[in-house]
C-alpha cells in the first residue's frame, strides 16, 4: 500500500493553519475540477486526491491522528507502506484492501476505516466510529467558484436590449442558456448568470457566471463612450452645393442638413442622438462624411467635368 502525504498533495507545510488547508484545497479543487478539464485523466486524479487529503487535514480530528501516525518517521508520498511493521498497536493485522467502493485510496480506507483496522487500532483499539463503508465519515462542503466569458453585442443590441443565448460547458456537455441584455448596459459591464460557474463540491452551492459585455466594431455603429459614430457618403457635387438628406439613426429617421463645401473626414454632430445609459441619458452623434466619386462618367458628366476644370480657379494642395 503506497502511502499518502497529504499535506504535499495540497502543496502545504504541516504547520499550515485550517484556514491554509482550506484555500490550499479550494485553489487545487477550482484547477483540476472535472468541469474545467473534460476528458483529462490526470486532472481528474489530481482532483480525486486532492478531496482525500483534504477529508483527513480539513478534519482537526483525522489531522491529529494523522499527525501521530507520521511522527518520529520520514515517511514519502508514494512510498510503500505496511502498518503491521510499525508498532502502532500489539496484535494488530495489516489487511491489503484489492478494491473500494468509493473513490479514496486504500490508504485512507486502511487508516480511517472500511475493513481491517482503522487508526483508533493504533492507539486506543476503538473502531473509527461514524464510518460507513463506501463513504467517508464527513464530507465538507464547497461552494463552486465564480468564472467569467466574454459576449460580443452590437450597440444596436445594447441599445434596445435584447434576449441573447449563450453555450456552455457543463460537465462533459455543452447546454445553451438565454439571458437578457438590459436595455443602456455599457462596454465593460458584466452580466451574472446565478449559479451557473463551476459546480459545487460534495452539495456546495455552483458558483455564478459572469459575462462581460463588449461592442463590437465594424458595425454602422461604433461606441465612443456614450457618443455614436456614423457615416454618409456624398457625391462631389453634393458636398459642394450643400443638401438635406434623410439619415437612419439607432432609434429614429431624421433629417440632416449639409452645408456647402462640406470636405471628407468632417464630422456633422446630432445632438442626443447617440448611445442611451440605464436612465436614459444620451450622448451625441457624430456623422462622418466621406465624399465619393462615381466608378463610371457618362459623355456628358465627362464634359461637365471638363468644363469646371477649366473654368474652377481652386487648387488643392498637393505635397
């Protein structure tokens, strides 16, 4: 029987208080959870050792006995182990265990109960009470702890909000979950999903999902702030004599005058027509105007073209 030094399993020394042995227990429990490792044996074994040793040195009883058995000897993680060599108790009877019902080792089954001896034989030849074969007698409970995604919306989505969905990982299968996106929420944010983070341990409550919120860029859209950014393209002739046109923002159909000589890369601002918070406030609207030409001339734009060449005593300058 190889034996188990469970403090080097959660990676503590032995002077570790209870309340290191518990974060000890929670960070390796969080890492090697079979939720944020499907399919990996060596995690899942990980994991498995980790709730035995915590079991004994989360219990300040099993701790001292535990401690007991150690003392005076250098015993190593892995090492062989037979208690009938030590003499722990007079007429006591090793039993090597060949299988368990439960998912501890037959170290832990030997030492604090199951069949053969238990360590009360060590040393008051009292049965470990309150055992039950196949389970632990305590088992401690862990709250799952809180994980954190990140979801892509459109500031058309944020705007007006809107049911989304999104897929997770629970256990070794994936389910889709809806939720809300409230109307005004704000890049950064976070949404919390109750109870949908890593599972809990031994009837511990899961922890929360959180999922932050980002805009996506390259929509019609984009977000500076509470401010709304935009675009409109004018032909030249347009831009140079100036025009209304019709213009679809986030939430409404306007009117937008352009004024004469307007150049591309100006900006023409709405006011309170941008991005709304969770109260209603808005900001601005920015539209950028980007002056176009068109692909193909007939004859006669060709002449017209000509004709204001000759005639036009602008110059632009040129590096």
């Amino acid at each position: 029987m190889q034996y188990k030094d469970y403090y080097d399993i959660l990676g503590i020394e032995k002077k570790a208080s209870q309340d290191d042995v518990k974060k000890a227990y929670r960070r390796l429990a969080k890492k090697n959870h079979p939720d944020a490792n499907p399919n990996n044996k060596k995690a899942e074994e990980k994991f498995k050792e980790a709730n035995e040793a915590y079991e004994v040195l989360g219990d300040a009883e099993k701790r001292k006995k535990y401690d007991q058995l150690g003392q005076g000897f250098n015993f190593q993680n892995g090492s062989e182990f037979d208690p009938s060599k030590f003499d722990f108790g007079k007429n006591v009877r090793y039993e090597q265990k060949t299988s368990s019902d439960n998912d501890f080792s037959d170290f832990f089954n030997t030492i604090f109960g199951g069949s053969g001896f238990g360590i009360n034989d060590f040393f008051d030849g009292t049965r470990a009470r309150n055992s039950r074969r196949g389970r632990p007698s305590q088992e401690y409970r862990i709250d799952g702890e809180d994980s954190e995604a990140e979801i892509e919306i459109t500031p058309e989505e944020g705007f007006k909000g809107i049911e989304k969905f999104v897929s997770i990982r629970d256990g070794r299968q994936d389910k889709s979950i809806s939720f809300k996106i409230p109307s005004g929420i704000k890049q950064g944010e976070k949404i919390k999903l109750a109870g949908q983070g890593l599972h809990g341990t031994n009837g511990g409550k899961n922890g929360d999902l959180y999922l932050k919120v980002n805009f996506s860029t390259g929509t019609r859209f984009e977000m500076d702030g509470m401010n709304l950014q935009s675009s409109i393209d004018l032909s030249p002739w347009e831009a140079a004599l100036g025009m209304e046109v019709y213009f679809n923002t986030i939430d409404d159909r306007i009117k937008v005058k352009i004024p004469e000589g307007i150049q591309s890369d100006n900006k023409i601002r709405v006011a309170n027509k941008g991005y709304k918070d969770n109260s209603g406030k808005r900001g601005d609207l920015y539209i950028k105007i980007r002056i176009v030409n068109p692909p193909v001339l007939s004859i006669e734009e060709k002449e017209l073209y000509q004709k204001l060449k000759q005639v036009s005593k602008f110059a632009p300058q040129r590096a």
